[in-house]
C-alpha cells in the first residue's frame, strides 16, 4: 500500500509540474465550440440539480474502481443529479489518449453509445496496459481499437469508426479533454468536482457510502429550499 502511495505521489509531481508548464502557456490556447465532456443518460443539469465533474482515463485502474459505486449513486438520486464525464488521458498509461479519442469518435457518431464504450473499456483494460501492447505498431492499435469500439457499441459500420481517427475533430476534441483538465487543475484520475468544488483525496475511488456522505446534504438543502417555496406561495 505505500509502495503504491509513493508511486502515485511521484506520477502526481509529475503532472503537477507539467500543468505549471502548461498554465505558463495558457493564452495560447483556443476556446472550443462546444462544451467538453459526455452527459450521462443525456441528463444535463437543471437550475437546481447537483453537478458532478469526473474526470476519467479510460485505462486507468482507479477510474474504473469509480465508476460503479458513482453509477449507483446516479440511480439513487435521479434527476437531482447530473454527471458530465470528461476524458483525460494520463500521459504514463501509453493507450489513454487512443482510448480517450475512441469515446470522442464514438460519441460523434452516437451519443448514447459513449458509455456503453467507457464501461467496456473499463471491463477489458488488461488488452490496453502499456504491457500488453508493447510489441504492437500505431497502425495495429488504432485497428485494435477501432475494432473493440465497434463490438462494443454493437455498430456493424467498423469502417466509419476507423475513420474517425483520422478525422482532425476527434483528435483536437481529444486535446481539448485533456487541456480542459489542466486548466481545472486535474492531476489524476479520478478527479471529482461538485458543483465546480473539487473533491479532495484525488486519484481515488470514492465508494457508494462516500457518496451518499456527499450527496446526501446537498439533496436535502435542495429539498428544504422547494418546500420553503412551495409554503411561500401556499
């Protein structure tokens, strides 16, 4: 366990000090058209509902950890809460910025589909592990992947996936995911921000006990504030 706390504290540094190489530049960087990020079950926020930001790296083993007890937590609370996932791949995970423009392309072509992919990514990740790639070219990853999207998504059409990364959109996308990050001070994953606060212990999964601990209050003032309205106009 501190073997991995030292590993992590050393990859976290390194992060650290390439988004204060990346700030200094900051000013170059263009404004997307669109906002980054992939809404689950399309459910985006309302005035009143909770907001939660998670950044994750489809490769990456604590990502994956999160994503059940989250997923959970979603269903809990319904509508009162809204999630938008935003990729960001890590640079030591060879395969994250692949994976990463695999939702990009995917979500492109159908946007009900990007967490289908994410959960499948997230169910195989030993075939992306720096490991078990090592020995393939570029040329052989994009068609692997391009591949395991296309089963994934249950879409016949491999062709239009495997084109998509080559389409210039899917790539600058990609680079905006991760830019995105940086400039909300992203250093691992997972990274959660609530209501655009971020959460502390970054880099963990949080479980469903820990979110019920989080979210639990923030319904309830939500709650509280409709009934202070209802009996205001009653």
């Amino acid at each position: 366990m501190e073997l991995r706390k030292t590993h992590f504290l050393l990859k976290s540094i390194l992060l650290l000090i390439f988004f204060l190489l990346f700030v200094s530049v900051s000013y170059q960087i263009s404004i997307p058209a669109k906002q980054d990020g992939f809404w689950y079950e399309n459910r985006t926020p309302k005035v009143d509902s909770i907001l939660i930001e998670a950044f994750f790296d489809p490769v990456c083993p604590d990502s994956r950890d999160a994503w059940p007890p989250l997923k959970q937590a979603l269903q809990q609370y319904g509508s009162r809460v809204s999630l938008l996932v935003h990729p960001f791949p890590l640079p030591y995970h060879d395969n994250a910025f692949l994976t990463s423009r695999a939702l990009h392309v995917v979500n492109k072509l159908n946007a009900s589909a990007t967490y289908k992919l994410l959960e499948s990514f997230f169910d195989h990740q030993e075939e992306f592990y720096n490991k078990a790639t090592f020995d393939l070219s570029r040329a052989s990853l994009v068609e692997k992947v391009a591949r395991f999207s296309t089963n994934a998504i249950g879409n016949s059409n491999y062709d239009v996936i495997k084109a998509g990364f080559t389409d210039y959109k899917t790539d600058q996308a990609t680079r905006f995911s991760f830019k995105y990050g940086c400039v909300k001070g992203v250093y691992g994953t997972p990274f959660f921000f609530i209501n655009g606060f971020p959460l502390p212990d970054a880099g963990s999964a949080v479980d469903y006990k820990g979110w019920r601990r989080v979210l639990d209050p923030l319904v309830h003032q939500q709650d509280t504030g409709r009934n202070d309205l209802l009996h205001f106009f009653l």
